[in-house]
C-alpha cells in the first residue's frame, strides 16, 4: 500500500500514525494493497483557498477529500482492485479548535478527520441520515480498531 503523507502546516503532525491509520483502514476494507492514496496536512490560508474552490464554501474546513478511481471497499472474497484513492488534506489548525471543543488529544482529532476523509475517498457520504449512520458507524469502528491495534503493538502514547 502506498500512503504519502505530506506535512506543509506548520503543525507538527505523527506522520506514521497518520501512514499506520491509513494502512490500518484500508486493510479492514478489503482495499488492494497496491491502493495509493496520499494525505496533505496544509495551513488555514492554503485549505481556506480549497474550500472556495471545490466547495464554494468561504473560511477553512477540516477535511477534504478528492476521490480519483472511484474505488470502493472490497470484501474478504473480493478485494478492490489497484488503483488510486485520492488525496485528503487536513488542517490541523482547524482540527486543534475541534480537539479542544471535543475535548481530546489534537492527534485524535487528526486520526477521526483522516478516516473520515478516507471514507469520503471510497464512496461514503452523509448527506442522508441512513448513510450518515452508515459512514460514522464505519468510522467508529475503524478508530476503535485502530486504537486498539496501537495498544497491542504498544504503538500508541495515551
């Protein structure tokens, strides 16, 4: 699997939790191991332009996704083919207002919007109520394994 990340916010960021998060998700999703998929950490200015651009929407958001080759999630029988997710871009600065808010580690806040980009990347969407539950029952689940996973392998600094 090929996970890039890419920090040009300013913020340090746990890159290899970040590259662990990715791995870890697309595995439990059946996604082909030859999958490429990248995530950009970027300042408010920088996502701010973005979120005007893609989602004519004005100020900074949190995350981002731009999905490429449209791959969805496989199953234990039938993994996706190769291919290309996508980028996500994050903003840490806004993701740390989040943290704060939610009341928790900024690095959680990071790892809850990369897999909520992830699942934007495969398909997932929120904009009904039946696949908003869909998708943050995903996501749930995804971050609860991964932390796990991180204890067991004693990866994780909580």
């Amino acid at each position: 699997m090929s996970v890039e990340v890419n920090n040009e916010s300013g913020v340090p960021v746990d890159e290899a939790a970040i590259q662990r998060l990715i791995t870890f998700a697309l595995d439990s999703l059946h996604v082909h191991p030859d999958a490429e998929v990248a995530v950009v950490f970027v300042d408010e200015a920088a996502m701010e332009q973005l979120h005007v651009q893609w989602m004519d929407e004005p100020g900074p958001t949190d995350v981002l996704s731009f999905p490429m080759d449209e791959l969805r999630p496989g199953t234990e029988e039938h993994e996706t083919p190769p291919g290309l997710l996508g980028d996500i871009v994050v903003c840490p600065q806004v993701a740390q207002v989040q943290a704060e808010q939610a009341g928790h580690s900024l690095l959680d806040e990071i790892e809850l919007l990369t897999a909520h980009g992830l699942l934007h990347l495969l398909g997932f969407d929120h904009a009904e109520p039946e696949e908003e539950r869909e998708m943050f029952g995903l996501q749930r689940d995804i971050l609860a394994g991964f932390a796990a996973d991180e204890k067991k392998r004693g990866s994780r600094r909580r």
